[in-house]
C-alpha cells in the first residue's frame, strides 16, 4: 500500500509536468484502490453554460462519487487550479484584483490530510511553472467538495441542492448523540447538517415527546429512529475513533523516531 506522502510526492510531479511540459491546468487525481493499484485520472471540472457553476460542480463531484464508488478507490491525491489571494485581501479570492493563479495539491484516505498550495509563475519568454510548495496546516478539511468523494464517507447537507429533500432529526434512544440533516430525494440517503453531543445531565426526549414539540412550532420535521439513524450515529462515532487513533499513531511514531 502507498503511503499517503508518497501519493502527494506522485501528485506533485504530475502537476509539474502538466504545467510545464503540456501548458495544462485540468484538475487530475492520482488514485489507489482496495488491491492497491493506482491510476492518474485527468476530470476536468466543466458543465453547460446554462447550469449554475455551483450546481455544475455538485454535479461534477456527484459524478466523481460514483466512479470512484465502481472503482473502490480508497485513497487518491488531487491537484486542482485555484485563486490565491494576495496577503492583505480578507473577501473571496476571485475577488482580489491582486490575485493569483494557483495549484491546491492535497491527499486524503478519508481520516487524514496533506495539504499545499503551490502558484502558478508565469515569466515573459518562458514556458508557466509552478512555484514553491507552501505547506498549509494539519487540519481535518471543511465537508464537502473534493474531500467527500470517497465511497463510505459521510455526507453534508451542502451536497444538496437548497432547498431539496426533508429535514429529518435523528432520535435513538441511548445514542451519545443526534443529528439534523436532510434526506437525499434522489438517492434517499441522509446528510448531515449538524451534530449533537448528549450532555451528561440531560434529560432524553422521547419520539413522541419530540413530535409533540415540533407539531406545536409547526415544523415539518421527520423523525427517525431505525436501522438507518443507527446506522449513521454508528458511523459517525467510528469516523471520530478513526480520528483518534490516527493522533494516536503519529504520537507513538513521533516518540519512537525520537528515540
């Protein structure tokens, strides 16, 4: 199995080549399956002129979802093209008269993350190419876009269109924790919208108790406690397990590299 630096390292070389050698920008993966056979995947990220660029790219990931879904592919590094701001504009990049063309390059197994920016230098009598790697910090990545597509991730509500699917709130009983979310109308999957964490000394609410507050605030809100809530509380608590023992990990090698 690669190791996750390794398929950043392989990112990296493919961007560089793209960019001098072939003047491309595409966004690209370089991907690993459940056998351990790995692949370089150019996906650009295009749609028809009249789709909105939001939805277009909600359907562009959805599309990427699936194959990586056909493929199990459990791991991948990804170069995309990105603006930059310059150091002293606070609002959206695109927005930065003083902005910059740029690489985002980072890799995911769905727990971890390596991430780096890198621009793209463009120098009058000589081909563009990319400048140094800027590592950003070890931070669990924002839900949503090129972080959720892998297959058994979990999923966002920001995946959905606005507006789309019925609120739905988890209510198992014993569960450490709920979730509010909505419900997919063409898949019927759940996305979450938010967490909560049961407080110690709290009393737990009953279905029942719960639908008679959300009828009297006249909140169509659908109530789930079966296999399926189970199911998604169960994958949430072993999402943040994974996450700790990966800390874990790195700790224990950290202290026997030291050593």
């Amino acid at each position: 199995m690669t190791l996750l630096q390794d398929l950043f390292d392989k990112a990296q070389r493919i961007a560089e080549l793209n960019v001098t050698e072939r003047g491309g920008f595409n966004c690209f993966f370089f991907v690993e399956t459940g056998n351990g056979a790995t692949a370089s995947i150019e996906a650009p990220i295009r749609h028809a002129d009249n789709v909105d660029p939001t939805e277009g790219k909600k359907l562009w990931a959805r599309r990427m979802r699936e194959w990586f879904e056909q493929m199990g592919v459990t791991r991948f590094a990804c170069a995309n093209e990105i603006w930059m701001r310059s150091p002293t504009w606070n609002d959206a990049p695109r927005k930065d008269p003083q902005r910059r063309e740029g690489r985002l390059i980072f890799a995911w197994d769905g727990v971890r993350a390596i991430t780096g920016t890198r621009t793209i230098e463009r120098l009058h009598g000589r081909p563009p190419y990319l400048g140094k790697l800027e590592m950003q910090p070890a931070k669990p990545p924002n839900p949503g876009g090129l972080f959720d597509l892998l297959p058994g991730r979990l999923r966002w509500s920001c995946e959905v269109p606005e507006k789309e699917g019925q609120v739905f709130h988890t209510c198992v009983p014993g569960a450490p924790l709920q979730v509010l979310g909505r419900i997919g109308e063409h898949d019927g999957r759940l996305y979450i919208g938010s967490i909560a964490t049961r407080q110690t000394d709290a009393r737990e609410l009953s279905k029942q108790e719960l639908a008679t507050q959300l009828a009297a605030a006249n909140m169509s809100i659908r109530l789930l406690d079966g296999p399926e809530a189970v199911a998604l509380i169960s994958d949430i608590q072993r999402k943040r397990l994974d996450l700790v023992a990966k800390a874990k990990e790195a700790t224990d090698l950290r202290g026997r590299t030291l050593q």
